[in-house]
C-alpha cells in the first residue's frame, strides 16, 4: 500500500517556510528586468518552485526564494 500523496509544494512550504500553491502569482528579480508569472504543478517531487512566466510557453524551476508570492 502506498502512502498517500502530498498536495503540491508541500514539502517546500514546510522546509523554507513559505506559502505557494499551483495557480499563484509571483513575481522575480532578475538582471535588473522583474518578471511575473504563475506557479504551475510540478513534474517532480524537488526543491523547486515550476513557474510559467508571462509570455513563456514552458516552465521553469525557479529556487523557492528568489520569488515573491504576490497571491
């Protein structure tokens, strides 16, 4: 028997102490330009936060705290 599975970003939330959920907006500083864009679910379990950033068509892991979680 399996154990249940945790909710997306859970372990993240718990290890850095933060709160992000798929669908939030956020919001990082990057060589001076800040780029917004919205969590998407993850495809692994790791360390990451998958943000698919405005105007992109694909996602990418982003460290949980270079973002702000605007809402």
């Amino acid at each position: 028997m399996n154990p249940p599975k945790e909710p997306p970003y859970a372990y993240i939330n718990r290890y850095y102490g933060v709160n992000v959920g798929v669908g939030m907006r956020v919001r990082m500083k990057s060589g001076g330009e800040v780029k917004t864009g919205i969590v998407v679910a993850k495809r692994s379990y790791d360390q990451y936060v998958h943000v698919r950033f405005d105007g992109m068509k694909f996602d990418v892991p982003v460290h949980p705290m270079e973002l702000e979680y605007t809402c």
